[in-house]
C-alpha cells in the first residue's frame, strides 16, 4: 500500500495563459538562490521567448505548510504544459517574500507526532515592543536546534530519515535567518523539478524594484481612489474583497524605527502608520537610491512587482491570494504593467497507508473522516446497537407519540387546561426513552475506545486540529517516510490536474 493523493480543487483552473514579450534582466541572476537547478534555470530563461510561471509565499519554519511546496510544484508542473503548448521556455519561479515581518506564523511548524496526535512548535516569541523586523533580517537564534531535535524525536526509523534531517539541519542552523533558510532548503529541495528560487530580498531585486515603489507612490492617491471603487464594485457583486483598501494606506511599506511599516498618505506626503516618521516624496526617492532594502511592496503591488521584473504569464495562487488579486487591475492599468493571469494552486490531501488501513477497516471514505468531527464516531457507535434495541426503542418513542397524542385531545376535551401537563408528561416519557438510549450508547463507546482511537489519529493526519492539512502540517515527515520520489509523484499528480482543468484551452476544438 503506497501512498495515495487526494486532489482538492480550490477553483476550477479553465483560462489558459498567453505567451509574453519580454526578456529576464541578467542583472537579477544574483538573486536565484543557488541550487543544481540554478544554472540550467538561468540559461533557459536568457533564451530568446522565455516565459515565467510564478507563485510565492512568505518564509515558513522548515519549508512552512505544505500549501507552501505545492504552490511551488504547482508552478514546475504547468509551465512544463505551457512549455510543451508554445514551444519556448517557460521556466517556474518561486519568490520568497522575504519583507514579511510576521515572526509568529514564520516561526512555527506542525507535524504528527509518533502517538498520532498533532504537535506544534515554535521559536521563542518576539517581545511585543520589538520591532517588526522583516523575515530575510530576522537570525533563527539557537532555539532553532532545540525545534529540530523536537522534529527528529518524532521521526520514525526509515530509510530517508537521515536525510531529512541532514537537509534541515544544512539550512536551519542558529545563525541564519528565518528568510534565508527558507530560500535555502526550498531550492536544494525544489531542484529536482527544476524551479528557480528567488529572494526578493536581494539587492539587485530591491534596485530594480525601487522605482515601481517610488512609482506606486506618487500614484498613492490615484490608486487609493481606484482601489476603492474596484472594492464597492466587487461588494456590489457579491464578492467582498479580503483585503482592506483605502483610508489613505499606500501600497508601499517601509522600514522605519519600529521596523517594517505602512506608508500612509499625509498631508501632501507620507506618514509611517505605527511609528508616525514623516517622509516627502524627495525623502523616499532619496531611499529609493541609497538604500532600497528598506521599501517593499504590500501584498497588492507584489505581483505587480513581480510581472514588471519578470516576463510573468501567470501567478498560481491559494484562496485568499485569489479573493484580493481581484482588487488589483487599476493597479497594473494605472501603472502601465503587464497582467499575468491569476490562476489557482494546485490542492491536495495525503493520505498514507495507516489511513487507509482504517478507511478500509471500518469501510469508510475519506470523506467521512473530513466530516464535523464526532459524527462518524457517533455513526459507527450507533450502529453497533443490537437491532433487537433499536427495534424497542423506535416502537417505544412511536408508542408514546401516538398514545400522548390521543391522551392529549381527550384531555383537552374535558379542560384545555390539561393539555399542557400531557405534553410535559410526553416530554418528560420521551426523555427517559432519550436517557436509556445515551446510556446504552456510553457502554458502547466504552468498548470501542480502541477503534474509536484509530479513527482519531487517522482524522488527525488529513485534517489536524480540525483544519486543512496542507495548511498545517510541515512536509519533513513525509520526506522522511517516502524520500524524493514523493515530489515526482505530486509534481506528476499536480501536472495531470492542470492537463484535465485546462484540456479545452490546451487541445482547442
């Protein structure tokens, strides 16, 4: 029994992207992160046509959520369709959004622990009054050994184990940062299926972004005008957008005394939102020049960013970037940047064979295990009343039914007043009917605690903690348990969804 891949579309992926004029800037080549996949990744995006299929995601302990490695599969396994389509390039990139400055979601990872239950650990927090310092200047600290050792303990003995292990440690080690370990480990690991990892962070990326940020500024009020009635149309039409827009904020973020912050629109210029530093538009061009690292885009003007720099045909996104990337069409109009195509993310479920042991114990589907949770549970006690039981207690609760029924209307009759204290005695019958039932049904369970704990720790691997796996757990113990064919196997899989979601658009009629 191997392990067995669940696909769970977000959305229905029916647009098939165009080819692009452009050409990748050789001056960016410093900023994909080294891997074996680095050269051959280089050289095929200088070929004359090369197209980019992008996605991206902000710094994640030990690779993050499993979301985070399918958004970046997602991108090899379509630009080799798109490749095969146009006959050119297409080369996946992945951008790390190094800028982030959310240290509590960076700093933490989720696995299943050897007892079955989910476990998640963290790096110390940072103390309320620091500042938010963006993710690519944020050092790991040694904590970070202790969480691996937490990770190792928990790894069974297997073939890929060590390897596992090596590779996180090669890359989360004390001194680097939280962005650079990320960038690190998703290109070794990525390298396989030919993704380039690019850090956002890099100087030559942050110089050729600066401009479209001082840009973005001196449109601030345009685009918050435009970003407004595009929100009211999109309320209008049901669809309310997920990100907040107006009330002055810019697109651009700064790093100021309090670390990384909102420009807001003040007074002919500009104001940082927490810690109130004031800048004129000569004040952030001079930045801009001198020191670029400290501007970067929000999530609004990233893929704009990225579509300026890159010869971007398509983003792949989750839910959430699919809700909010429908806000951003004056922003390209309005700065004259090419559209990529918003197109969503492969999702998935893995569900490994002591999973399945149980969904075929109990002669059960997955479904049922990502039902609300306690209904199988309570299905499959039920079910494990005698018939002889179940029998009595239908004819029981229909008897009372019936004979409180005509009880009732012959009270009634001699005094409507009656009427009630024969419905309290119904009541009152039909609970102790309900009583009878729940204690047989606690014996039960009782009995079953073993049964009804494998199909505890089977819930808890496709849906811990009662949320989506991929947006929980840390891809490590799986490498562990399958090895690198288990990328080949989502990259094949996540290829054949894209070809069957696209198959109009790709074999046209």
């Amino acid at each position: 029994m191997t392990l067995r891949i669940v696909p769970t579309p977000l959305a229905p992926a029916v647009e098939l992207p165009a080819p692009r004029e452009g050409h990748f800037d050789p001056a960016l080549a410093d900023a994909i992160i080294h891997s074996p996949a680095r050269d051959a990744a280089l050289a095929r995006l200088s070929e004359p046509g090369a197209s980019v299929i992008t996605t991206g995601q902000q710094p994640g302990l030990f690779t993050g959520p499993l979301y985070t490695l399918y958004k970046a599969i997602s991108t090899a396994s379509l630009a080799r369709l798109l490749e095969r389509q146009w006959q050119r390039p297409v080369v996946p990139v992945f951008w790390v959004a190094g800028d982030d400055h959310d240290f509590t979601e960076a700093s933490q990872a989720s696995w299943i622990s050897g007892e079955g239950t989910p476990v998640t650990v963290a790096l110390p927090p940072r103390p309320p009054e620091a500042p938010l310092t963006p993710m690519y200047r944020q050092p790991l600290g040694p904590e970070v050994e202790r969480v691996l050792e937490s990770l190792a303990a928990d790894l069974p003995a297997s073939e890929f184990r060590e390897a596992t292990l090596t590779w996180l440690r090669r890359h989360y080690q004390p001194t680097a940062t939280v962005a650079g370990s990320f960038g690190a480990a998703l290109a070794e690991l990525l390298a396989p299926l030919g993704v380039a990892v690019l850090d956002s962070t890099h100087p030559s990326v942050k110089r050729a972004a600066a401009r479209h940020l001082v840009r973005a500024l001196g449109l601030a009020r345009e685009l918050d005008r435009d970003l407004e009635h595009r929100a009211e149309e999109l309320r209008m039409a049901g669809a309310a957008p997920s990100v907040p827009v107006g009330d002055g904020a810019t697109l651009v973020m700064l790093e100021g005394s309090q670390g990384r912050d909102r420009l807001m629109i003040d007074d002919g210029g500009f104001i940082t939102r927490r810690s109130r530093e004031r800048f004129d538009l000569a004040a952030i061009q001079n930045i801009a020049a001198t020191e670029p690292q400290r501007l970067s885009p929000n999530v609004l003007l990233r893929p704009v960013v990225e579509s300026a720099l890159l010869p971007t045909v398509a983003y792949l996104a989750g839910p959430g970037e699919l809700s909010y990337l429908t806000l951003t069409a004056p922003v390209y109009e309005r700065m004259r940047i090419p559209r990529q195509l918003a197109l969503p993310r492969w999702s998935g479920i893995l569900v490994e064979p002591r999973v399945e042991r149980v969904l075929q114990k109990f002669e059960i589907e997955l479904d049922d295990l990502l039902g609300p949770a306690g209904a199988l549970e309570a299905r499959l006690v039920r079910s494990q009343l005698p018939d002889e039981a179940v029998r009595a207690i239908e004819q029981l609760r229909a008897a009372l039914e019936t004979g409180y029924e005509a009880l009732g209307r012959s009270a009634a009759e001699i005094d409507p007043t009656l009427a009630r204290p024969v419905q309290g005695a119904k009541n009152q019958a039909l609970s102790g009917v309900h009583d009878i039932e729940r204690k047989l049904l606690q014996h039960l369970k009782r009995r079953q605690e073993i049964e009804l704990g494998q199909i505890a720790k089977a819930r808890a691997m496709v849906l811990p903690d009662n949320k989506e796996q991929e947006r929980v757990l840390t891809v490590a113990p799986f490498l562990s348990r399958y090895g690198p064919s288990l990328l080949i196997e989502l990259s094949e899989a996540i290829e054949g969804w894209y070809a069957s979601a696209l198959e109009g658009a790709l074999n046209p009629s």
